[in-house]
C-alpha cells in the first residue's frame, strides 16, 4: 500500500554547528530521518534538489531520489 505523507519541521541549526552553510542542508534531511524514524515513519521516496551531498546520501540511505521539477528545468534551461 503506498501512504504518502507530507512532513514540516521546523528545525534549528547554525553553520558553525556543522562546518559551514554548505552542510546545512545534509544535516537537516538528516535530523528530519531520524525524527520521522525515531516515530516508526519508513521514508522510501523523496523529492528534493539536486544537492551532490544530499544525492550520496540517500543512496547510502537506500532512499530513491527523485528531483523538484523546478530545480531540474533551472538545472537544464541554459542549454536548450
């Protein structure tokens, strides 16, 4: 049975917490895993941008990725 769920959190950190703005983002997908597992929520699919740190991350999460529409087709424009 697929069960989608749309998730919000609200989460508080600061660079220095993680050695700079550019880890912000891989830090907070992955303290928004743990609370959603920490509740018994299996997360198999996510869609996000197309951040390398974040995509060698699910894949070593054996999450599959799929990627926001408007980061692709911004990703993607220059060259068409």
């Amino acid at each position: 049975m697929f069960q989608c769920i749309y998730a919000l959190f609200l989460i508080h950190q600061q660079s220095n917490e993680v050695g700079g703005s550019y880890h912000m983002e891989k830090e907070g997908l992955k303290r928004c895993l743990d609370h959603l597992e920490s509740n018994n929520l299996a997360v198999e699919y996510i869609v996000t941008d197309r951040h390398p740190q974040i995509q060698k991350f699910l894949r070593e999460c054996n999450i599959e990725q799929f990627y926001d529409v408007w980061h692709f087709e911004k990703g993607i424009y220059p060259y068409v």
